[in-house]
C-alpha cells in the first residue's frame, strides 16, 4: 500500500511538471493578453477586514494593468495589453501556509498542496491565467505581515496586504511583482538585508544611488549602500532589462 501511494504521488508530480511547463510557455509567449485572476480573501477574520473587501473593485487594480502597459512600450512595438485584472470572488478559505522548514520535499510537497487548493478554490481559472490570492489583514505594528510570493509552478500567487485605501497603491506594488514571479521573474534584493542588488535591481544603475525609482523586482529606491525605501505607487516603479529578459520580453 505505501509503495502505491509513493507511485501515485509521483505520477502526480510528473504530470504537474509536465502542466507547468506548457503553463509557462503559453503564458510568457506574450501572443495573448495574460489574465490576472484577484481573489480577496480575510486574513485575520476582523469585520473591518470584510467591510474593506466589500469595496473593492476592478478600479482598484487598474494601476497594476496601467504599469504593466507603460513598462511594455519600453521593449515592444507591437499595440498590445499584455496583463489585465480581473476582480474574482471572495475565497473564504485560507491557503495552505507556506513551511517555515527548507527542506526540498517539503517544499515541493506544499506546492503541490497549494496548486490542489488553488485549483478548488479558483473558480475562473483556466491553464494561461494567473490566480492571484490577496489575503486582507488590518494594520497592526506590532505584527509583520508574513512574506507574499509567487510560483511559476501552478501561475499561484499568495499577497499579503493591508486592508485600506491608504495602502491601496503599495498593495498593486506587491501585487506586480508576484504577477512577475509567477512568469519567471527573479528577486533582484539581497534576501538577508532586503537592499536592491547593483545592477539588476536599480532601476537606472549609471546614477548609482541617485535613485528616483525602484526596479519592481527590487521592490525598493536604493538610498544607500544600507539604505532603501519603498514607493509609493506603481508610478514610482520600472521594469529593468534584466526582468524583461526574464520574462519573455527582451531576447538575450
């Protein structure tokens, strides 16, 4: 019985490669627009949470396609939207939490929880769109919001936002740049400081740190060798060359 189930097991996670593999040349191809499926849901149970939720709209997410349009003109000529959002329904469950352990197996054991979860719980998904869970949280200083992320495997993301107009345009920042890691895109910041990584992650790396914006996949304006901080909007953010090659935008 436990070697069928060790069978099983891998006969699933061969087809899911196999399913990931046509997911990301369909969806870096860039002949289609990519869809970008936003399912809220409440993090933390609060009432004020889901009084948030509840006015919500695609307006709201407008700025996250308006970024991916402008960031476009710089590497193509062709008169394409590449990236629209969709507002999805509420989700009133949570997805598996991701594992404190680095343990490949592990890991690779939750992806595939969390693509069996998504799969469930995404009612508009379909193989080319990308289904993006925005867990709602209230404000609280003395709690860090666990860390957002974005798999390729599976076109899943997980965003952990604060629930509030005032942090509308930081959330579309995360937002984007979890649409980037679901389609390839790396971290251009040193994991351990959080500092945008010279070059890649600067978005005009000739003026050093004389910086006005940050590189979406740095996340961060560089200010110092130790010093960074985070936009304000999406307006104050770019998409560097070395992403765009990531993701199917510029040929090497």
């Amino acid at each position: 019985m436990k070697k069928f189930r060790i069978i099983i097991l891998l006969l699933i996670l061969v087809f899911s490669a196999f399913y990931t593999k046509i997911q990301r040349l369909e969806s870096t191809s860039w002949a289609n627009t990519l869809p970008v499926l936003i399912y809220p849901i409440n993090a933390d149970g609060q009432l004020l949470t889901d009084n948030y939720i509840s006015t919500l709209g695609e307006n709201d997410f407008k700025n996250v396609e308006a970024f991916f349009q402008r960031e476009w003109r710089h590497y193509s000529d062709l008169d394409r939207v590449p990236v629209e959002v969709f507002l999805m329904p509420v989700i009133d469950r949570q997805p598996p939490p991701a594992p404190s352990s680095s343990n490949i197996l592990v890991i690779a054991l939750w992806s595939l929880r969390l693509r069996i979860w998504s799969y469930r719980y995404a009612s508009g998904s379909t193989q080319q769109s990308v289904n993006l869970f925005i867990r709602y949280h209230q404000m609280d200083e003395n709690k860090r919001l666990a860390h957002s992320l974005g798999l390729q495997k599976g076109l899943i993301g997980v965003v952990n936002g604060y629930a509030g107009q005032a942090y509308r345009e930081k959330n579309n920042i995360v937002i984007a740049h979890e649409v980037l890691h679901t389609i390839g895109a790396t971290d251009k910041y040193n994991l351990q400081t959080g500092q945008p990584i010279f070059p890649d992650g600067f978005a005009i790396p000739k003026h050093k740190y004389q910086q006005t914006k940050a590189e979406i996949m740095a996340g961060k304006i560089p200010l110092s060798l130790t010093e960074a901080i985070m936009p304000d909007s999406l307006k104050g953010v770019v998409l560097g060359p070395k992403t765009a090659k990531e993701i199917g935008w510029l040929n090497e």
